[in-house]
C-alpha cells in the first residue's frame, strides 16, 4: 500500500473524478448540454453525500500523512456543504434558462467549489487547508462573475477576487509565521504544542491573528465584510443564493475546527477576538440592513449578522458552543435557501425584480409563497416556536454558559433590531395591497424547496433532537470528548 | 378521565381547527368564507367545553400542579434533557378559563369581518393555543415559547385587520414586547446554570420553584434574574412608562384584537409575576418592591388623567386598562412590603392583596374585554370612535345602553360588581402595609369613576341631535349572545366571588408561603427575628 487509509477520502476522490467526466461531458456535448450536466451534478452530489456517510468512520482517521482528516464532524459539515450545493444547482437551471446564462460551466464549477469545501474541512495540515480554500474560492470567484456581459456581475467577480485574494495572501502569511514560530504546520503537532504551553510565543499569536483574518473575510465577519453587499448584489441571485448557503457552511465549519483543533490551547487569546467579531457582525448586520432595499443586499446584511450569531457559540470555546455554531448553521443554511427560493421566483412578467417593495401584496397574489416567506422572516428574526429561535437558543446558551453574559445581552438585543427589518418584509407582503402583482407560480422546482424549507423550519419543534444530537456526536468526533 | 392530556387538547385543539381552516382552498370565496367562521366558532366553543371540563375535575384543595403531563423534548448540550412538560395550579386554571372563553367571544364579534376570513379565524385560534399553552407551561422554554409565539398571530391581526395606522402600531406592539422577552430568555439561560452550581440545572418550573424554596438563588443573582423578568412583565402587563405601545395597539387592532389584548395578553406579565417573580426571586421582590410601587401608583394616577383627556373611546378603556393594572402590580407586591419592618413576617399577610390582585385580574380581563366590544357595537354602525360623534344612545339603543351601563359601573368598581371585589382586596391588603400607596391608589378608583361615567354620559346620555345617530339600530341577537354570558359573570363574580377566589386560594396561599419561606433566609433583618 502506497498511500494507506484512502478509503477515508474516497467521497472526494469521487466527487474530483465525476466535475471531471461532467466537464468533458459539457464539452463534447457544446453550449446545449447545461441542462444535463446540472441534472448530473445534483445526482453526483447527493452520490457524494451517500459515500460521505457511508465511509464515515466513527473516530478521528488520518490520510495522506495527515494532511486529511475524516471524522464525524466532518462527516456533518460534508452532508450540508453537498446538499446545499445541490440545492444551489437546482435553484440556478431554471434562472439561467429563463436568463440566458445556461452554461455547462457553471454546474461543474459549483461541484469544484463543492470539492474545495470538503477539503478544506478535511483538512489536517494547514497547507491542505489551503488548497481546499483556494480551490473553492476560484471556483466561486468564476461564477461570480458568470454573466459576462454584465457590468454588475463582473465587477462582483472582480471584487470578490481581489479582496478574496488579499485574505488568502493573509492566511498563507499567517500560516508561515505559525510555521517559522512552531515548526510545523500539522494541526496536530500544534495542538501538541500549544496545549498546555503557558506562553505562547508572540510571532506564533501574531500568525494565528493573521489565520483568522483569513478565515473572518471567508464567513465574511465584520470588519472584513466589505465584499458581501456587493458581490450579493452583483452576482445573478442563484449564485448569491449558493454563496450565502454552503461556503458559509464550510467556512464557518473550517473556523471552529482551526481554533478548536490546532489552537485549541490559545483559547484565550482567539476568543477575545472572536468576540470582537460576533458582536462587531452582529450590531452591523441589524443596523445596516434597515436602510437596505434592495432585497439581495438585505440577505447580504443578513447574513452577517446570522455568522454573528454563530461566532457567539464559537466564542464561548466549548464543546457546547461549537455543537450550537454547528445547530445554528444548519437551521440558517435551510433558512436562506428557502428565502432564495422566494427571492427567485420574484418575477414580473418573465423578468426579474428584486426590490423589496416588489414583494407587496404577495399574501394575495401568491399566499401560500407568501406563507412561507413569512416563516422564513420570522424565523430569521428568532421568534419561537420557528427554527430560527432555537438556533439562538443554543448559541446564547452556550454564551451564558461561558458567562459571557454581555455578548448574549447583545446579541440578543441586536436580534430585536434585526426583527424589525424582517417583520419589515412581512410587513409589505401582508400589511400592503398589492399593486402591481409579481407573476402567479414559481417553478415546481423553486416551489418544492420553498415547501420543505418551510416546514422544516416550521415543524423543527418537533424533532430537534435529530438536528442536535448530530451536531452534538459531529463535535464530540472533533474534540475527542 | 385521569390518562387523557387534557391539557395539550385545549392547548392545541385550537391549532387544529387552524389548520382544518387553512386547508379548506377548495370553492368559492362565499363557501369558504362560512365554512372558516362555523369552523372556528365551533373549535373554540369544543375548546372552552373542555377547559370546563378541566375547572370541573379542578381539584381546588391542593396547591400542587394537577393534570401534569410530562415527555421528553429536546437535549439541551451537556446533556440536560428539557421536557414538554404542562400543568395547571390555581393561579393558571382561571387564566386558561378566560383565554378560552374569550376567544369564542372574539370569533363571534367578528362574524362580520370580510377581507380574508379564512386568515382570520386561523389567526385567532393560533393565537388561543399560544396564549392557554403559556399558561399551562411548567417548563420555563416552554413557556418562552408559547409566551413569544403569542406575537406572531398578534402582529398580524394589528397589522392586517387593522385601522389606519395599523402598522405602526403592530411595529411597535412587536418590538417593545420582543425587546422585553429577549431580557427574559437571557435570565431563562442564567437560571439554568445558576441552579446547576446546586446540582443539576433545570428550567423546569416545579423543579425551580422547589430549588428557590429550599436553596435559592445568590441575593445579586437574584436582583439581574428579577429585572430580566420584570423587563418583559412589565412591558406585557404594562406598567408605566413602558405602556404606550398598548394604547397605539388597541386602537388600531380590530375590535376582537383588543379583546384578546386587553382580557388575556395583559394577564400574562400578572401571571409572570406570580409564577415567576414572587416565588423565584424573594429576595430581590422585597428590594424592588418600593420600584414597583411607584411605578403603579403613578401608572395609576398619571394614566388616569390621562384618560380623562382622550377622545377616542378605544384610547381611554386603553389608559384606563393601564390604570386597573396598577392595581394588579400593587396588589401582587403588597406581599413584600413589610419585610423591610425587621419582624418576623405574618406568613398570610398580603394574601387578601394577592388575591385581589388575581381577582382583579380576572375582572378586568371580562370587563375590559366587554368595554371594546361595546365600543365595537357602536363602531360597526357608524365607523368612528370618536366620543363627540356620539351622544343620546339611549334614545335609540337602549338594550346596548343597559349593557354598557353594566360595564361601565363594573369598570368603576361598583359594588355588586366583580370590578368592586378586585379593587376592594387590593386596597384593603395594601393599606395593611403602606396606607400611603393605599390612599395615592384610592384616588385613582375616583379618577376612575370620572372618567368612565363621563364617557358613558357623553356616548349614552344627552339629546339624540346627531342625524346620524337617527339611523342606529340596537343590539342583534348575535350581540346578545355575546354579551349576556359576559354580564352574567360580571354580576355573579360581582355576588357571589366565592367560587373564583375557591379556585385560587390554595395556590395563592402556597404561592405566600413559600415566598416568605424563601425571602426570609436571604432577609438579613427577618433572619435575625427570626
């Protein structure tokens, strides 16, 4: 055996040979093959997931030297990262048919993202960390920049990149401080290290601030959000759709195993940062999104605020904060996509619009799309008994737990201004007449996931223990109990 | 009877109705529109038998939860497993009566509602499974939950039924209690960890209530933990200077929305003191108590004057709820105030405050709850609340005049009246341990009976001259039926209390004791007495 334990990557392997046959079967087929290579995509994909769960091992194993690492936490973060790319396709076929952007590319792309994802989770070493990030980040700066003739989604494309770039230069910056001050750039010869080190050298608290900067511009957390209004705004909305979804995930996910694993014993020193974060993201992400209306910016503003919340449990550094970052993803991943759903089936006239005053009326136009919008919003906003309230509920748990008793009261006073732009929402699809009504009936497709979205924030009440006691198994793999 | 979750069927036998009524899409608009009405009327009156059949099998004689149901409902991390756990003491089996009766109530008067019918209906009874679900919960997430989720169908019935300024209104409805509640779930997360350092954590009421009894939570502790509370009661309840959202809200909400407002969502932040505040903080009740004192003597006084001065008709039973709640927040804290004395507490003093308090509650819960349906009688036919359009009623209507005399004069206090029973207890409890707060409190049952009588004489009273006035009819024999039950249990409660004040004694007694038992270790001055 050259290479021992591969079987503990083979989901990758599968996922890198199958973008592989899908971008040779695009190009012998030409332009008209879109269709069928999404279609492959999504099956590849969900594939990809069944072989994720299958090969899962129950404990922590290593492969490739330990440049790759596969356990149940991993497991998690790979089963969401390739659902929500797979809704993220689905979401698209109909958008870019209607909008003449129908490319073989793109569903391959987004699979190539899918791949870098599950590395970069993966990822035991912090050079394989980067590969997988660098991977993932390319393929999402080219379908940024999709529509090539548009101004707007080129110049999104551009942004993303340059900015994009610049964190990476940080993070590998980073990364070769940790190694001049450390030695190694193994995750587990650092935690080796750190743990229990009583002082840790500056320059090796200097790489790790540069990491995180890295990995902050990645969930894109205040102050290192700049790119995210724009590159929502500017992209087509299925692809802001697919970037406020699984990269999140896989980012996010990324940033609790690095500061869990590696530098599990700096927490001190990473906490405090982290902090900064959440509660910088938070204020930002409710008080910038009242004057938003522009409804892809507002879900930009959105989602900071949401990666606030998340870095709440993460700033708590425990197992239980981690499991609640894991929780709070997953509900904010089916929150969003379902919110993007709605969003694209904001047609008038074939065409689309994406005012927030173009929602008005939609409970008579359109009441059960309006429905479950309204869900959506109320459940992003935290009101209980919706998905979105226990998310919070576990986040600020863990909070307290730590006493971090200022950062919940913040947290959740921001969550009250929040409210207001999201009840905003329901306000102008309920509260208003309609006046200039949006086009009767999404796609079946756009239609089904805003339904089993919907319900599965709505009915979450009843089977929480499912979402939570994977998150909870998920962390105990990571941490190792 | 024993095996069945009475319980969760009055909780969410309304929800079912909903959802029955939400999927009727099928026909034409006319159909539908019926079908939701029969429907909801017929949910709401199968839920209120049921709550009838729980007062009936009510056992009054213990203090202890009864028809307790308990499952497993989620893993808290590290393990704590909360449960759905539900159960009714005294305290709550009234207010669950009274969410109950009401919301038939609400679904009859607004029999003539046209735009989105089937929303409508729906709403409510969403709304009435929030609203019995808070009372019945006996775990502090659960309550949260039903507690919060009471604003989602509220903010739409402000904002979509609504008048003119509805949405402002239904912004500001949501905000202020949202903002009120997020204080709330942060103390819920700390009383979790608090009553781990003593083992292991619950939010469990029983099991909290049995921890503040015999251990107790840190005197600092306690002082965040009651604030955190009293943040949310006191914007639900409201207590002044937190209550503008309510006058806003009830004038904009649809008749029925201020009926449910004023008869049952206001009792939740009366409810919160008793069940949480009083018994789970003592120690930080007594040390507040001079707080909430003046804050309801002025809520008493000042919004008192300040309804003397409104015009719209909806506005001043609004201030005057305000008011009345004054004497609920009084009356609740009555139990505190002698502590501060240094001698060894009389462990039933403040009861007769306490449950006046609680009968004041109840009184004010069916009585306000008639006013605005009064109000809506007269705003069905002519479309304005303002009090000058009005005048001569009587001449025309005098079915309706007789109803609303009942009332009024019970608004006032009346004797004979369930409002007398309520204000009498509170005021005869507080003037055992602050006769100033008694007599600031006294004038507000004066200012009371300005107010209220002036308002009757200017809609009621007079000489018929408004010509539009001519036209008005009196009350249809659906009105009737809305008001007869109401000024049945006005009079009875008025009469003969008795059977009312059975049902909360034990549980008001129990609820003092272990109060005392609890203030008193932390008490520096009645430890020593003792």
């Amino acid at each position: 055996m050259i290479l021992p334990n591969l079987e503990y990557a083979a989901s990758e392997m599968f996922v890198a040979v199958a973008a592989m046959v899908l971008l040779m079967i695009g190009v012998f087929r030409g332009e008209g093959s879109a269709r069928l290579v999404s279609a492959l995509s999504i099956l590849v994909l969900a594939a990809a997931a069944a072989i994720t769960v299958w090969m899962s091992p129950g404990e922590s194993r290593m492969a490739f030297a330990g440049m790759f690492v596969s356990n149940g936490y991993t497991t998690f973060l790979k089963v969401g990262i390739l659902l929500a790319s797979a809704v993220g396709i689905v979401l698209s076929v109909g958008y870019n048919a209607r909008e003449a952007i129908e490319r073989f590319e793109y569903p391959v792309l987004i699979v190539l993202a899918a791949l870098g994802m599950m590395v970069m989770v993966s990822a035991g070493d912090l050079l394989s960390l980067y590969i997988g990030l660098e991977l993932q980040s390319l393929s999402l700066y080219v379908i940024a920049a999709i529509r090539r003739d548009s101004v707007k989604s080129s110049e999104a494309g551009l942004k993303y990149f340059v900015l994009g770039a610049l964190a990476s230069g940080m993070l590998l910056f980073g990364a070769s401080l940790v190694y001049g001050f450390a030695g190694t750039t193994a995750f587990a010869g650092l935690a080796a290290q750190l743990t229990g080190a009583s002082a840790p050298s500056v320059g090796l608290v200097v790489g790790l601030v540069l990491v995180m900067v890295g990995l902050a511009f990645k969930v894109s957390a205040v102050p290192f959000h700049m790119w995210t209004p724009d590159v929502y705004e500017g992209a087509p909305t299925p692809v802001t759709a697919f970037f406020a979804a699984a990269p999140k995930l896989a980012a996010m996910g990324l940033f609790v195993s690095v500061l869990a694993g590696p530098f599990g014993g700096l927490v001190k020193q990473w906490s405090q940062i982290v902090i900064v974060l959440a509660i910088a993201s938070m204020v930002l992400g409710a008080f910038a999104a009242i004057a938003q209306t522009n409804i892809k910016r507002l879900m930009a503003y959105s989602s900071i605020g949401h990666i606030g919340y998340a870095l709440v449990g993460l700033a708590s550094g425990t197992k239980d904060g981690y499991s609640a970052v894991l929780v709070y993803m997953a509900i904010y991943i089916v929150m969003t996509l379902g919110a993007f759903a709605v969003i694209l089936a904001m047609q008038r006239s074939g065409r689309m619009v994406e005012e927030i005053g173009d929602l008005t009326g939609l409970s008579r136009t359109n009441p059960l799309m309006a429905a479950m919008m309204l869900i959506f919003m109320f459940s992003m906003a935290g009101i209980p008994p919706l998905a979105g309230f226990y998310a919070k509920l576990y986040v600020f748990l863990a909070a307290v737990e730590a006493e971090l008793y200022f950062l919940a009261v913040i947290g959740l006073v921001t969550s009250v201004v929040g409210a207001y732009y999201y009840i905003r929402i329901v306000k102008v699809m309920y509260f208003d007449e309609p006046e200039d009504a949006l086009d009767p009936r999404p796609g079946r497709d756009l239609g089904a996931i805003q339904f089993v979205a919907g319900m599965a924030t709505l009915l979450f009440f009843l089977f929480p223990s499912l979402l939570v006691g994977a998150a909870d198994t998920a962390v105990f793999s990571l941490t190792g109990g | 009877m024993e095996t069945w979750p009475l319980l969760s069927i009055v909780t969410f036998a309304p929800l079912l109705g909903a959802l029955l009524i939400l999927l009727m899409v099928r026909g034409d608009r006319e159909a539908t529109d019926r079908n939701a009405r029969w429907l909801a009327l017929w949910a709401s009156l199968a839920t209120f038998l049921i709550s009838l059949l729980i007062w009936i099998n009510f056992d009054t004689g213990t203090a202890d939860f009864q028809f307790v149901e308990k499952t497993a409902w989620f893993k808290f991390p590290g393990g704590y497993t909360l449960s759905y756990h539900m159960g009714v003491d005294g305290i709550s089996m009234m207010f669950v009566l009274l969410s109950t009766l009401l919301t038939p109530i609400c679904i009859l008067c607004s029999w003539e509602i046209k735009s989105r019918v089937r929303e409508y209906m729906a709403a409510f009874l969403v709304l009435e499974t929030f609203m019995v679900g808070t009372f019945c919960a006996l775990d502090l997430v659960t309550f949260y939950v039903f507690f919060e989720g009471v604003l989602l169908p509220m903010f739409l019935i402000i904002g979509v039924w609504g008048g003119n300024r509805r949405v402002y209104s239904a912004f500001k409805f949501f905000l202020y209690t949202l903002l009120g509640s997020v204080l709330m779930l942060v103390a819920v997360m700390a009383m979790y960890f608090l009553s781990k350092s003593a083992g292991q954590g619950t939010t469990d009421i029983v099991e909290l209530l049995k921890f503040a009894r015999e251990t107790g939570f840190g005197a600092e502790a306690q002082k965040w933990l009651w604030l955190a509370f009293f943040a949310s009661f006191a914007v639900k309840l409201p207590m002044w200077p937190v209550h503008t959202w309510l006058p806003d809200a009830h004038v904009e909400a649809p008749t029925a929305g201020s009926v449910i407002l004023a008869g049952v969502l206001l009792k939740m932040g009366g409810y919160g003191f008793l069940r949480f505040s009083l018994p789970m903080f003592p120690d930080a009740s007594v040390y507040f108590a001079p707080l909430v004192y003046t804050l309801s003597i002025v809520a008493i006084v000042y919004t008192s004057l300040v309804a003397l001065a409104q015009e719209d008709m909806k506005k001043l039973i609004a201030y005057s709820s305000v008011a009345h709640m004054g004497f609920v927040t009084l009356g609740i804290f009555a139990a505190t105030v002698q502590f501060s004395a240094g001698t060894l507490p009389d462990a039933l003093l403040g009861e007769q405050a306490v449950t006046g308090a609680m009968f004041q509650m109840l009184s004010h819960g069916i009585v306000s709850a008639a006013l605005f349906l009064c109000v809506g009688v007269v705003y069905d036919r002519l479309h304005t609340r303002e009090i000058d359009r009005y005048g001569g009623l009587v001449h025309r209507m005098p079915r309706y005049a007789a109803v609303f005399m009942v009332f009024t004069l019970a608004s006032v206090g009346l004797p004979g009246t369930s409002g007398f029973v309520g204000e009498f207890l509170v005021l005869f409890g507080v003037f055992q341990v602050n006769v100033w707060a008694a007599a600031l409190a006294a004038t507000g049952v004066i200012l009371g009976a300005a107010y209220m009588l002036w308002l009757y004489r200017r809609i009621i009273f007079g000489e018929l001259v408004k010509p539009d006035l001519m036209r008005m009819k009196d009350l249809n024999p659906r009105e009737v039926a809305i008001f007869a039950p109401l000024v049945i249990l006005v009079l009875w409660m008025g009469i003969w209390p008795e059977p009312f004040l059975d049902v909360f004694d034990a549980s008001v007694k129990n609820l003092l004791t272990s109060f005392k038992a609890g203030a008193c270790r932390v008490n520096e001055a009645c430890f020593a007495a003792r």
